[in-house]
C-alpha cells in the first residue's frame, strides 16, 4: 500500500484538545502532519517550504522556544509547527488567536495545503490522509465539524479518512452530511446476542475473546467472568477493554490470580453510576421504547443515547440498536422493564 500511496496517520487526541476543536483546528493539523511526514520522506520544493513558513508564523504573535525548532543546518519547519500545536492544546489564548487568524485566511490554508499534496503526487503517489479518533469528540463538535464546514473539510485535494461519532447517522442532518462526502462506511458494535435477546451470537463472543487472547490471556480470568463480561460490554470493544482493564486493577489490588465474577461485578455496579448519572426522565422512556422496538430512528433523543453509549447500534442485515446491558440493569434494577 505504500508504494501507491502517502500515508498520513494522525489521531487527533495526540494533538488537539478534544473537548475544544474546530474545522480549522483539522485543517492545520493536516498541514503539519503532511509537513511532518515530508520532511521524514520526501523533498518539497524550497519556495513551496518557505511559503509554508512564511504563512505558519504570519498566523500568530506566540514565540516559540528557537532550540526546539532549529535542528542539524537549519530551520526545522515541522518541529515549528508541532511546538505550536502543543500550544494550541494547552493553551486556551494561544488557540483562540490562532483560530481568529485562521478563519478569514481559511482558503489560504486550504490551497497551501492543496499545493504539498500535487507536489507529493508527482511522485506517483496518492496522498491518504486517516484522522483517527474524531468520532470521540461531543456531539455539539461533530455536528459543527461535519455538518457546518462539511465544505472545508472536503476541499483538500485527496482521499481523506475521518471518523465520526455513530450517534450523527440518527440526526436529522444526516443524509445532508453523507451528501458532501462521497461514502460514508459504518463499523457496528460486535453482536454478542442476537435481535431477540435470548440467543447468543457465537461468532461475536469468539472474536472478543480472541481480543483477550492477543492483549493478555484467557487462562487469567474465570470462565463465568469472561461469559459475564463480554455480556456486560455490548459488543463495544472500548468498553471491553476498560472493564477489564479495571477488573484487572482490582484483582491485583487483592492480590488475586484470577479475575472472578465477583470482581467483574463490582466494576459493572462503578460504571452503572456513571450511566445513570447522564439519563434524564425523558431518556428512560427511550429507552423502554427502543428496548421494545429496537427501531433505529432519526430522533434527537436517540441521538445523546447513541452518543453516550447508552444505546448500541448492532447490524443482522438491516441496522437494528438496543439497551446497553449496563443501562438494561439500571431498568430492571428500576422495575421499569416489563414482565416476559
């Protein structure tokens, strides 16, 4: 694949601040990850990097430390670029007066950016760009970010990998975001139990615990906590991981060998507070209906429960969602959940 491509690879935890991201936070951090790669791979033309430098610190007045920046026989622009960056993450000032200088110039980013990549391209090579773990930013960000500036962030001149929060295809904006992106692919959470609920669904429960066999091993948990675990998770690989990995603190905190159900419980009952603790009134009586149903919907409400993992979308040819097991021993902890 790399001989026919440039692969860019970021994830956007490692340089933004998540909870705060905008379309042009994006767009730079793809200046600097090309950037970033070029200087390690490949030779841009010398007008095309002082341009790029001469645009990088016409955006803000924030000094950046020169050692840092100056390596081996000169200006390192990526090094630059990066170090300002850091100061975007962490610094709310430094972030709002880049953004402030960005967002008329915006176009100006966009054709810089545009220019690197046909210079790459000369060499045969198609430019990919993957931004990974955007689909964790809140629901507010990504609405503003693949709905508002769908435009912007689709104006670079190669194929572009984003992620998205699962909760945006429940929006009403929607089928308006699928329009300006030319394919929108959907990866499920793992099926652990069929549509009806009563029927395990075996392939789903091989895979997580081949999951478990590569990261650490299954001779470290009893067979009823693993059964029971995989249960509780929904099928979400991130949630798996976490309540083992907070099972495993627990265990060795009590000196123990195993991780046994007991243990597993005890982290479900941490995580049920922090679940009940995000539901409204309103939300529960969703939450029963998609218990009954287990009709995806476009409903704003369904939207803040697919996003908080309260509700988990699962696919048996057509899209189908249901309770988060977690959630679900919240309602029968309730005696919302009627009698079978």
């Amino acid at each position: 694949m790399g001989d026919k491509f440039f692969i860019v690879h970021f994830s956007v935890l490692d340089l933004l601040d998540n909870n705060d991201i905008n379309y042009t936070d994006v767009l730079f951090s793809i200046l600097i990850k090309i950037m970033e790669k070029c200087q390690a791979e490949c030779d841009i033309s010398p007008s095309l990097v002082e341009r790029t430098k001469r645009w990088g610190k016409s955006i803000t007045s924030t000094e950046v430390s020169e050692d840092k920046v100056v390596a081996g026989a000169g200006f390192n622009l990526s090094a630059y670029f990066v170090e300002l960056l850091a100061r975007m993450k962490s610094e709310t000032t430094t972030r709002q007066e880049i953004r402030e200088e960005i967002q008329p110039r915006v176009s100006e980013l966009i054709n810089l950016i545009n220019d690197i990549i046909a210079e790459i391209e000369l060499s045969r090579r198609q430019v990919l760009i993957i931004i990974d773990n955007l689909e964790k930013c809140d629901y507010e960000k990504a609405l503003d970010l693949f709905y508002c500036h769908s435009t912007q962030l689709t104006q670079p001149i190669c194929k572009i990998i984003y992620t998205f929060p699962i909760s945006l295809r429940s929006s009403n904006k929607f089928t308006q975001i699928k329009m300006n992106f030319s394919e929108d692919i959907i990866y499920p959470n793992i099926k652990v139990h069929e549509k009806d609920g009563n029927v395990k669904e075996t392939n789903g429960r091989t895979f997580m615990k081949q999951i478990v066999a590569k990261r650490v091993s299954t001779d470290l948990f009893t067979s009823e906590a693993l059964e029971y675990i995989i249960d509780m998770s929904g099928g979400v690989i991130r949630e798996f991981i976490r309540i083992i990995r907070d099972s495993a603190v627990r265990a060795i905190a009590r000196r123990k060998t195993l991780i046994d159900k007991d243990i597993a419980v005890e982290v479900i009952n941490g995580l049920k507070n922090s679940y009940q603790a995000q539901l409204s009134d309103e939300d529960y009586e969703v939450l029963l209906n998609i218990y009954e149903t287990k009709d995806i919907k476009r409903d704003e409400k369904l939207v803040g429960l697919l996003h908080n993992l309260s509700v988990l979308e699962y696919k048996n040819g057509r899209s189908w969602c249901d309770v988060n097991p977690i959630v679900r021993s919240i309602l029968e902890e309730k005696n919302l959940l009627p009698e079978k």
